[in-house]
C-alpha cells in the first residue's frame, strides 16, 4: 500500500495511519509537522509501528527532532528529511539496517553522529547544507557501500 499526503497543511498524523499492515510507501513531505506555532504538531512514536514500511518522506516539514522509533522501521531503505529543523538524530537510527539512500540536506546538523556507521548498506548520504562543525570518530567507517556523499 502507497499512501501520498504530501504538499497539504498537516500539522499531525492520525496514530491509525501507522498501524497499516501493508503500508511500504508513505509520503508526508511539505506540510507543517513541527511547526512550533501548532501545539503537538509532530511525527508520533507510533511511526515504529510500520514494519512493512520501505520509503518515507518527510522533507519539507519543521520537524526539529524525530522519535527513536524510527529506528524500528527495519524494512526502511529509502528515508528523505531534507529541509527540516533537524538538530540531531535519533540514536536508534543506527539500527535501520536495510537503508540504502538517506537525505538529510538542509537542516541544522552540526555533526555526523557514529551511529550513523551502522547503516552498512547505505550507499547514498546527502547532508549538504546543515552547520557540520564536527565528525564523529570513525563515523564513517562501517560505510563501506557508500557511493556518494554530500557534505557540501
């Protein structure tokens, strides 16, 4: 199952919506989750909950920081967060294991967190315009099917 809410006003996401059993493409991109003006306006812990879930995004959005849930999503290989207010990541994030392209341009990263050298399958990593001041030792490392990356 597909599901495409992308370029609407959602403030929040109804729990039910990641209770779907077969939902593998979800697409939340350019609404307003984390808008600090609409109380309770962000991503739900119960996102963990998509297990068959392969492709999310969330770009677009004003989400300042994502719940460790994320990091239950183990079918995940595809996940795009460009341009949101992201400061850091979950540590969780470390455990999505099947994640092949991850797109976090255009948030407030200041650095590239170790967990991220968890994520041996990944081959594309996209962080261009964030405030990277500082790069975790050996974050890199466990990277070993990485193509390309973008620190720009």
């Amino acid at each position: 199952m597909n599901i495409n809410l992308n370029t609407n006003k959602l403030s929040c996401v109804p729990n039910g919506l990641f209770s779907l059993p077969t939902l593998k493409f979800l697409d939340l991109s350019h609404n307003q989750l984390g808008t600090r003006a609409v109380p309770n306006s962000y991503l739900s812990e119960a996102i963990g909950q998509c297990q068959s879930l392969v492709e999310l995004h969330l770009a677009g959005n004003q989400l300042t920081s994502l719940p460790e849930s994320l990091g239950e999503l183990g079918n995940l290989e595809i996940l795009d967060l460009k341009d949101n207010k992201l400061g850091q990541l979950p540590q969780r994030m470390g455990l999505l294991d099947k994640l092949f392209k991850l797109n976090l341009d255009g948030n407030e990263l200041k650095s590239i967190p170790a967990s991220l050298g968890n994520l041996t399958l990944l081959k594309d990593l996209s962080m261009a315009r964030n405030k990277i001041c500082s790069v975790e030792n050996d974050c890199l490392v466990g990277l070993a099917n990485l193509v390309m990356l973008d620190l720009h």
